[in-house]
C-alpha cells in the first residue's frame, strides 16, 4: 500500500496524465476508446400529458355549429346557412321567411323580432320539416355556452329568501316537493329551460348563464307555476319533422 507522501497521486490526476500520454502517441497506435454506456430510457419514464376526467367525460367535439334555414318547408327553396348569431335576418334578406331548418352541433334560438327580441324558440341538433309557426323567425342566437356542466339554484321565495334547491340535471319538479313553489333563481352554469308543466311541457323560460331573477312574478308572470327544468343539450338530436318547442309568451298558463 501506497501512503500519502510516498508516491501516491489522486486518482483524477493519474487519469490525466494517462490521458495525455495517449493523446501523444499517433493516433494509429492509440488505444480504441472505451464504450460509454447510456442510461436505459423506459417509455413509463416519458412524461405524457394526460387528459383531464373532464376531458374524457365530455370529449371535444368537432368545431361546426350551425343553422340552415329554408324559405318552404321540406328544405325547399332558397336557403341560408349561419354560423354565428344573426341579431336580424330582414338585413339579409331572410326575415320572417323560414319555413324549415336543418341545426347541427350546439343548440339554437329563433326570436320573432330583430334584436333578439319577441318570442323565443329553442332548437335542439336535429333536422324541422316544418316549424310550428312558419314565416315568423326575425334573429337567430348560437347558443355557444358550455353545456356540459349546469347547475341553477332555486329559491322559494322573491329575492332568493326562503327554502332553497340546487339543480344539476334535467328535473321534474312533481316528483318532489318543490312543484310549482318556486319564485326566484340564481343561474350559476349552462343554460336552462324551465316549464311551467312537468314533462317539458306548457310554456317556458330560457335561463342563461349568471341571470339572477329576483321575482318570477313582474318579471315572468311566473310566479310559483315551475314544474320542470332542462339543462345540458336538451335530449339531444330530434328526428326528421320535429317541430321543436314553441315558447307562445311570457305569460304563465
């Protein structure tokens, strides 16, 4: 054994030198470099972006929206398509003329008057042979809300005061006890439509997101008349010749 001061040097110094002694030597006498061995890569080691829960729940759809409308029914005659809202068809010259329409991707909403204005219509994904009142349709409205995740608060009493109830999904009110009890509502996600009768029936309000109604009755003629309330893509795509749903006035039957 070597010890310090009798000759040993530190292992670095030592390969060096050696290094160097090589490297004068021509390089057809050099010594063929050791191989270097690389750390093995396992694929478990790449790093993926993994999608969300919520992106494997409600997986992206292909970005086309869109309303086509037609001046008779049975999609005959001159033709219109949109993509974006249309405050007012008679500037295109289409105003109250549709007859029927075809609606692919997220919902729509038909106003009888320009600016978004007068009676409401809410069209699914699906294809109209008719409407139930042709030639009335003044704007149209993409509903481009997410839809995936909805939830309205109700309350029982004007100015959100009295028992409250929070809705996440389609719900017939008759099967609990909140039928016909409620008389304001706070609109957190999506977009709703809320009946006066249960099974999507009677007249309706078309509830969007952040609307906050302190009091159905000024407001909606709606006082203590809700029975049924819709969300998310409102029971997808209807069949060819639906008529789609009619919201007459904003006067509870």
């Amino acid at each position: 054994m070597v010890g310090v001061g009798q000759g040993w040097e530190p292992p670095a110094l030592v390969l060096a030198e050696a290094a160097g002694d090589i490297l004068h030597l021509p390089p057809a006498e050099r010594p063929p470099a050791p191989a270097m061995a690389l750390p093995s890569i396992q694929l478990s080691d790449v790093r993926r972006d993994e999608p969300s829960q919520a992106e494997r729940q409600h997986p992206a759809q292909p970005g086309v929206n869109k309303i086509v409308v037609y001046e008779h029914v049975d999609f005959e005659g001159l033709s219109r398509e949109f993509t974006s809202d249309v405050p007012d068809l008679h500037e295109l010259d289409f105003g109250d003329c549709i007859c029927s329409l075809r609606v692919v991707g997220q919902p729509w909403i038909a106003y009888t008057a320009p600016k978004y204005e007068g009676d409401a219509y809410a069209l699914e994904e699906g294809e109209y042979r008719t409407v139930e009142k042709n030639k009335a349709f003044s704007a149209l409205r993409l509903v481009h809300h997410d839809l995936a995740d909805p939830q309205i608060t109700l309350y029982e009493e004007p100015n959100y005061a009295g028992q409250s109830k929070v809705v996440t999904e389609e719900t017939n009110l008759t099967y609990g006890y909140f039928n016909d009890r409620v008389s304001s509502h706070v609109v957190q996600r999506g977009v709703w439509l809320l009946y006066k009768h249960p099974d999507r029936g009677g007249w309706y309000h078309i509830a969007w997101p952040g609307e906050r109604l302190p009091d159905y009755k000024p407001e909606l003629g709606f006082h203590n008349c809700l029975s049924h309330l819709l969300g998310r893509r409102w029971g997808g795509s209807r069949e060819v010749g639906g008529a789609g749903q009619w919201l007459p006035s904003r006067q509870c039957r």
